[in-house]
C-alpha cells in the first residue's frame, strides 16, 4: 500500500489565513493574480488534447443511436461537466435512445 508522505516546503508555521494562502501560491509557482482571474486567461477548450477527437467519436456515437454513459467524479467540475452533457442530450432530444 502506498503512503502519502506530505513535504513541508516551508519550514516557517503560518500564523493567519493570509499567510497560508501565500505559502500555497508559492509552492505552486503561481503569483495572488492567479485567484483573481477572468474567464479570458482560460486556455481555449479546442486546443486541449484529445477535445477534437473526443468529440468526433461522441458524434459518431450518437449518429448511430447508441447508448451513452455518462461518468462524472463528485468534484464541482466532475458534477457540472456531466450535468451539462445530461442537459444537452436531452435539449438535442437524444433522451430516449
């Protein structure tokens, strides 16, 4: 069995809320901006590898009526992203194959 071993990169105790925040950007390269972000610094969804692919095989899919599965984790995006796949195969009318 595999046992997670957490590092400390920091050897200093944080004393606020503030203070772990930044300990986690930091650890994580990334600068306070990055909390702060706006929907025009996502990278766009067709250059994610496999998006084009992924697509093509589910337009097959469908185009042949067979059964789709749909599998999400219990995260928000997990919940959300197969919600929103439910909601548009039922909008397209495909509920019923």
């Amino acid at each position: 069995m595999i046992q997670i071993r957490w590092q400390l990169l920091n050897d200093r105790r944080p004393g606020s809320v503030q203070e772990i925040m930044e300990i986690l950007l930091r650890n994580r390269g990334v600068g306070k901006a990055f909390l702060s972000g706006s929907l025009k610094d996502l990278e766009l969804y067709l250059s994610m590898r496999g998006m084009a692919e992924g697509a093509e095989l589910m337009a097959w899919h469908l185009s042949k009526g067979h059964k789709v599965v749909i599998v999400g984790d219990y995260d928000c995006d997990g919940v959300t992203s197969a919600a929103q796949i439910s909601l548009f195969l039922r909008d397209i009318g495909y509920c019923n194959h």
